[in-house]
C-alpha cells in the first residue's frame, strides 16, 4: 500500500473519536441525571461475573475528573490511529479492549476497574512501538510526538498512585507492544528509491551515464547524439528554375 492510499483523510479520522467520546460523556450524564451506578460493569479479577467488564469498563468513568482525563488523550490517540493506520483501526480497538480487559482481569488485584484508560496505553503502546518498527519516516515522527505528548503515562503501569488501576495501564502498554508485532499487513512502507533496490547497477542508471571519470557532468552523450541525428526529419529542397522571355521574340 502506498503512501497515498494509507495517509488519506476520511470523515472518519474526526467523526470515529468524536462518537466514542460523545458514548462515554452520554454514559456518564446518564449515570448523574439518573441515578444510576455502572461501577459494578467494570472489570472484577478473575470472576465469572466480572468477565462483563472485558466490554463494559472502558465506557464507564468514576467521577467527572477521571473522565475529563481520559477524554483529550483518547481523542487524539484515536484521531491517529484512524489517520495512519485506517485498515487496521478497528481491530486494534476492538482488539485491544478486549485483550486488554482480559489480561486485566487476570492480573488486577481485587478491585472493580473502570475506565478508557487501558484502551488509551493501548494506542499509545501500538502507535509508539509501530513507529519504530515500521521505519517510516512519517510513523517515527507520530512516535516522537507521542513521547513528546504522553510519554510520562508509562509511570502509570507501576503502583504509584492509590485507586488507580495500574494493572490496566500495564495490560494496556503489553497488549499494544504486542499488536504492533501482530499486524503487519495494511502499514504504509517507506518509500524504497532505484538505488535501494537488491539488483541496483550503477552501470545501468541513466543518470549516472552522463558523468565522466572524473566526475564532470555530460549533457549530450555519443550516443544519444546519434539517435538525435537519426530521428532528425531530413529536408528536402527542390528548385524549380523559370526562364525569363525576351520581349523581342
């Protein structure tokens, strides 16, 4: 796939994020203005019941700060993933909720955990290492800017900080890494140049024909001349000699 048909702007790029961010806002507004409670939704540890929270949790939020701190990061992350990586942007999502719900339920200390947050070390964890991998110029920079942007998220997969799922920031941060081995298919490939090819002669390139030796450029070689000279249309001219009459005769 070429650069081209890959870094191609859809209503999708803005409109994918804009709804799921929207989802969990409804989600939340329907919790305040109704009364509800979604916590129990959320991912219990290596319980039947809490199996339901694989799907559920990533839509349900604590409290309007945890909610305003998912929101910017999940928005852009998701932004991206929709740009750069629009064949493979569903499956990491969907993917990556699911796995990441899962190792997350395996390995979280007993506790419901709510959030988008896994989901968001999920793409940050893919697109960061994806970059890299993939040595594209356009793919590093994205990575670059993520680091620029959430690199200090990856304190977050450690204990640091009291009810704050961590082991979800860390599910999230393997299960990314891990996809951005996975899927190798669908990634845009850096742009190879005649030069870069295996089977590259320099003999044969028709550029570097027109230098000597000694480095000085040719601009007319022999025998690009001569095909000149044979496919220049020759002229022919003919005389028509009209004598003059003599007034006399």
């Amino acid at each position: 796939m070429n650069n081209q048909e890959q870094f191609k702007y859809t209503t999708g790029v803005i409109g994918y994020p804009i709804a799921f961010v929207m989802f969990i806002w409804l989600v939340f507004w329907a919790e305040v203005r109704f009364g509800f409670r979604f916590n129990d939704f959320g991912v219990y540890p290596r319980t039947l019941s809490g199996l339901k929270g694989v799907v559920f949790s990533p839509f349900i939020h604590g409290s309007m700060e945890h909610l305003y701190h998912n929101t910017i990061p999940l928005f852009v992350l998701s932004m991206a993933l929709f740009y750069f990586y629009r064949e493979i942007s569903w499956k990491v999502i969907g993917y990556g909720i699911i796995f990441s719900g899962l190792l997350t339920w395996s390995i979280a200390r007993p506790s419901y955990h709510i959030g988008a947050s896994g989901l968001i070390y999920v793409l940050m964890s893919f697109i960061l290492f994806k970059g890299i991998f993939a040595k594209h110029f356009r793919l590093i920079a994205l990575s670059l800017l993520v680091v620029f942007l959430y690199g200090s998220m990856i304190w977050y997969v450690f204990p640091i900080k009291e009810q704050m799922s961590w082991e979800g920031h860390l599910s999230g941060l393997v299960v990314g890494l891990f996809f951005s081995l996975f899927f190798r298919k669908s990634i845009a490939k850096p742009q190879k140049y005649a030069w870069e090819e295996p089977h590259y002669n320099e003999d044969d390139d028709p550029f570097l024909k027109h230098f000597d030796e000694n480095g000085n450029f040719i601009e007319n070689l022999p025998e690009e001349s001569e095909v000149v000279e044979q496919e220049r249309p020759r002229l022919k001219i003919t005389y028509h000699i009209r004598r003059r009459r003599n007034n006399d005769d």
